[in-house]
C-alpha cells in the first residue's frame, strides 16, 4: 500500500502540473468571440433563413451580445455575425463545440464593423460533426480556417449558422499561427496526460475485474466508459477516426452523455451497498438505471432534448437521496469515512454537472472553465472509486488472512491436541512397563526361597527400571523448559567424554548391545582419560545424548552402537565438537527422515512397519534432543540412514 499511495502522490503532481499548462493557455490567445470579440446574433426558430434573409433583417431583430452564446437544447438555429480584423498577417479561426451537428461558415473581406454594401462574395465552408468530409483547413480536433492576410482591407465580415440536436452554442476564437501551434501544443499535451491517466485507471479498473469479478468493480470498468465521452467533446474521436467513421463521435457523444450518470449511479448503488443496507431503495435505483437505459432510444426517435431534461431531474434528486442515504449508512454502520465520500461522488458530479447544463442553457455566462469541470470530476471520481476498491479488498484480503490463519491454527490445535492424546497414551505405556518391573521385583524379594543371584538380578532390574523412569521423567521436563518462554543454560565446563560415558549406561541395560568408542575416528578404551571440553549445561548435554543412545538401542536388535567424539575446525572461535552415533538397525524410512525430529513424532522401524514389535517410545527423544543442541548454538542432524543402519549427528561449540 505504500508503493501505491507513492504512485499516487507522483500522478498527483503530474497533473497539478499539468493542469497549470492547461490552465495557461488562455494567455496566448488572441480574440475570443464574446470577449475580444463583440458580435451579433439572432435565433431562426424554424431554420429556414437563408445568408441574404438574415443580412436583410431589420436592425431591431438583430440581438448584440459580448459574451459566449449558449440556447441550450433546442432546434432554432443560431446566426452570429462578427468582424474579424486580420491585417497583414494571416489568423486561423477556431469554431468550438466539437458537438454542434451542422456549422456553416461565410467570410468576406470587410472594411470594418459597420454595415456597409459589400461587393465580395461570400466564402463558404462546412463542418460540424455530421459532416462526413474534412473538417477545418487546419489537420487539428477543433475545426480551423485560415483567414488569409489584407493588404488593403482591415479584416473579414464573418457570419456562422450553427444548429444541432444538442446544445446549441457557439466557441469563435481568432489567432495569429504562432500563438494557435504554442496553444494547442500545450492543450494537446495536457489532454494526453489525462487521457493517458484514463487509460492507467480504465486498465486498472478491467483487471480488478477480471480478478476479483465483483459487481463493484464492473460498475468501476463501466463508468470509465465517460473518459470516452470527454474524448468526443475534445474531439480526439472524430480527429483519430475521421474520414473513414465520419459519424461515430456524433453518436457516442449523445449515448455516453446519458450513460455516464447511469453508470455512476450503479457504482454508487454497489460502492455503498444499498442492496444489504437499503433494499427498497436499492429496487429504486435499479428502476432508475433501467430508465436512464431507456434514453438511449431518444437518439434514433429524435427526442434527446427531452431525455437531457428528464435526466437532468434524475440527477438532482438521485444525487440527494444518495447523500443522505451514504451518511445514515455511514452513522448507523461506522463503516468508515471512505463510504461517505462514495455517496457524495454522484452529488459532486451533479454540481459539476449542472453547472454545465446551466451555461449550456444560458442560465449562466457560458464559461469554457466552468462548463469542463465535470470532465475533470470524472476523473476524481475514478480515482477515488480505485482507492475505495483498493481498501476494499486490502479489508477482505486481511480478513481472508485471518481466516486462513485461523483455520490454520484450528488445525494445529487439533493436531496437538491429538498428539498430546497420543503423548499421554505412550507416556502411559512407558512408565507402566518399569513400574510393573519395579512392582514385580518388590514382589519377589519379599520370597525367603530366592537365591542371591537371583536377588541381584531383580535388583539390577529394579535399578535398570528406575533409570528408565528417570530419563522419561528428564524427556518431559526437558521439553517443558524448551518450549518455556525463556530458557536458561546452566553453562559450565564439561567434559564430553564424560557425560557420553554417562549417558551409555542406556546401553548397558541391554544385554543384546555393547557400545565402542572413538574419539577422532580412533577407538579407544572407555575408560580414556582425555580432554574435550565445551560450555554446556551439563544436565541438558546428558538428557540429549542418552536420548540418542536410547534411540540407537531401541532400533537395532542388536550388535554395536559406535559411538566417534570428533573436534571439527570451524569459524566458531574454539571450533565444534561432534558426537556421532552409529547403530546397526535397519534405517530410518525416507518417508520419515523430515518428522522424527517433530515432536510426538516416532518413525516406523522396518519390523514394525510388516507387523513386527513396536520399539515404543513417547515421540520426544530426538525432538529433546535436537532442541538441545539448538539452544547450545549447535545442532542435531541424521547424517545417513541405510538399511545397515543410521548415523546421528549432534553438534556443540567448543569451549
């Protein structure tokens, strides 16, 4: 999420700058009709005024206005009538709007602003997106005509009829060929930044689509279909697509100009969930949507002006019932900020909206400013949808993770729980076996007819039986300090001759097994003096190594158990002493060579696996074990395992 909030900022910059180039443009303008610009207008109701009828109106007729015209939606036709001074020097002049259907342009060469006779013949061009052939003499999105240079004559007589199903208005603006390349090369450079952020967030919107098929993002995808509206009034569609789709701006501007608010209103109704929170307002706005779907057919049956004005009160009162219904959700369900500035998305492109249609009707001065900025709300709008969705599922991803890690340590519970089960059963099993040695022993030393021999032997399995207890009872408790929050060595210096000596008494209590030692990969007598040393707790060392002796004997009927005490070099000041056991068994499973360190864990030995006797256990020895190594900084590791047998290695740091 902090890559994304530093992609955000950046394009944020981007387009503050961007939007200060955009916003400069105005200052290399020459004239603008209605501004520099005075002119004369009048509206032909019933368009059939010709050229020379509307020269011949009476002066009282004719209507004189020094800002931009707009007569809204309506089938009049607009006559304008203006001077355009030229001079020496050529000017090339723009006509806007993109969606005006029919625009004529007549120039002559005039004297001047007053009506005097004029002997030249009117010039005569055609455009308007309607018209299937070139539009301008200029290859630029806005139709441009070059006014050639005077010598003699200060300027052109100009007069423009405009008439069209949509708007009618009218945008002039004269300018020398130097200022009109620097303008529109900064114009064109904004709108490709913008478009080229439409372009990042429609694709962003189709892949969350794709991926998380949720009706929120494809309201999302939907309405970054509007980007293709501003496209048709910039006039980038019809200046990509022109000559071979002459009529598709003309279309798509009238069908997105519906859709764009329909659209919105289903992103609104997902984004805020009206179908959980609000029900019947929910059916409500399905209804709407379908009736704003149904305004398409305005545009083949010639009644889009109405469909504008029955869309235009849909959107006022839409945009207030969800405003009010995004802060009862928000107050009711404390579902977050984000969901209040959802349901104020539709009124902020209402306001901008309507500002629009109002300059368009001529409610207000007509404003180029003002009318485009709903075009920049729809990109808020998109971003700010993009980032509901990005929390949306950051929430849902987190709490997808939550119940993974909830089922998962479900699952771990049950597991050690079963496995604790298991513990206690084989804990059982294993203190029951020496005690009923130690209760059958007791018993028979109470008989007066028992030899001496046979009074040592029951002691030997009695002290043979208590040992067992006792490393059983060193296995639990060892396992409790390791698995302690904090575990404390008592370190001290130890002999790891010693305590192998000590721990081999495991050895000893079975008659089928004798133990061999080497100390360097040399055999020597058990009873060799000799020095290595290491920095352990004493008691943990013994627990460790008799476990592994233990295991040695356990999985080898019979035969030795070699045992090697080798001081290995190594970057650890004093090196690493390592203790090898080796017994003559039949190997550990490859199956099993990863859990027999896991603790309750036990391997199939090969006579156990075909129905042999189970070698018992309580599934701790090699998990204490290699536990203890760790905790001294060293390791426990199964070196190899055949079927002749396997080789355990325990690693401790030298003193």
């Amino acid at each position: 999420m902090r890559f994304i909030g530093k992609v955000l900022n950046t394009l944020l910059i981007l387009a503050c700058f961007a939007f200060a180039s955009a916003w400069g443009q105005v200052a290399v303008a020459q004239t603008t009709l209605g501004q520099g610009i005075a002119f004369q207008w009048y509206e032909d109701v019933d368009g059939s005024l010709a050229v020379d009828e509307f020269l011949a109106l009476p002066y009282e007729k004719i209507k004189t206005s020094n800002h931009v015209l707009s007569l809204g939606y309506t089938r009049s036709a607009l006559w304008v009538r203006f001077f355009a001074p030229v001079g020496s020097e050529a000017r090339w002049l723009q006509l806007r709007p993109n969606f005006l259907d029919d625009v004529t342009l007549f120039y002559r060469p005039s004297a001047g602003p007053q009506v005097v006779e004029n002997p030249h013949p009117w010039v005569v061009r055609q455009t308007g997106d309607r018209w299937p052939q070139a539009r301008g003499e200029i290859d630029y999105r806005f139709p441009v005509y070059v006014l050639p240079a005077l010598d003699d004559q200060a300027g052109y007589e100009v007069l423009v009829r405009v008439q069209s199903t949509s708007a009618v208005l009218l945008q002039a603006s004269l300018w020398s060929p130097s200022a009109f390349v620097q303008a529109s090369t900064r114009s064109t450079a904004f709108w490709g930044f913008y478009f080229g952020l439409a372009a990042f967030s429609s694709i962003l919107a189709l892949i969350a689509a794709i991926y998380l098929r949720r009706r929120l993002v494809w309201a999302l995808l939907a309405f970054s279909l509007s980007y293709w509206l501003v496209a048709c009034i910039q006039g980038f569609v019809d200046w990509m697509l022109r000559p071979h789709f002459a009529l598709i701006q003309h279309y798509l501007t009238g069908i997105l100009t519906l859709l764009t608010y329909t659209s919105l209103l289903w992103l609104a109704t997902e984004a805020l969930d009206l179908r959980k929170h609000h029900p019947r307002l929910n059916r409500l706005m399905w209804f709407i949507i379908g009736l704003n779907l149904f305004l398409q057919v305005s545009i083949p049956f010639d009644f889009y002006a109405l469909a504008i004005n029955i869309q235009g009160v849909v959107f006022i009162v839409t945009a207030v019932v969800l405003a009010i219904s995004a802060w009862t959700i928000w107050r009711d369900a404390q579902s977050g900020v984000m969901t209040l500035v959802v349901g104020l998305m539709p009124m902020l492109y209402v306001i901008s909206g309507l500002l629009a249609l109002a300059s368009l009707f001529g409610w207000i001065p007509y404003d180029e400013t003002v009318y485009g900025i709903w075009q920049y709300v729809i990109m808020v709008n998109m971003f700010t949808i993009l980032a509901w969705v990005a929390l949306l599922v950051r929430r849902e991803s987190r709490e997808a993770q939550s119940r993974v890690q909830l089922a998962r340590e479900l699952d771990i519970e049950r597991e050690a729980s079963f496995h604790q089960r298991q513990f206690i059963g084989m804990v059982a099993h294993e203190f029951r076996n020496p005690l009923a040695v130690i209760s059958s022993a007791l018993e028979n030393l109470q008989l007066k007819s028992i030899s001496d021999v046979q009074r040592r032997r029951r002691y030997r399995n009695m002290r043979l039986a208590t040992n067992r207890l006792v490393q059983l009872t060193d296995n639990c408790l060892a396992d409790s300090r390791l698995n302690a929050d904090r575990l404390t060595l008592q370190r001290d210096k130890v002999n790891v001759l010693d305590m192998v000596r000590s721990a081999t008494e495991v050895v000893d209590r079975s008659e089928r097994h004798r133990w061999r030692l080497s100390v360097n990969g040399e055999e020597r007598q058990h009873n060799l003096r000799f020095d290595i040393s290491v920095f352990a707790d004493q008691a943990m060392l013994r627990i460790a190594l008799s476990n592994l002796l233990d295991n040695a004997v356990k999985y080898s009927e019979q035969g030795p158990v070699d045992i090697d005490v080798t001081m290995c070099t190594s970057d650890i000041e004093g090196g690493v002493v390592c203790i090898s056991v080796r017994d003559r068994g039949k190997g550990v499973a490859a199956a099993d060579a990863d859990i027999i360190f896991e603790r309750y864990r036990r391997h199939a030995s090969k006579d156990e696996a075909g129905g042999g006797e189970d070698p018992g256990g309580t599934g701790l020895g090699l998990y204490v074990a290699r536990q203890i190594a760790r905790a001294h900084g060293g390791d426990l590791v199964l070196a190899h395992s055949s079927v002749e047998g396997s080789c355990f290695k325990l690693f401790i740091p030298g003193e």
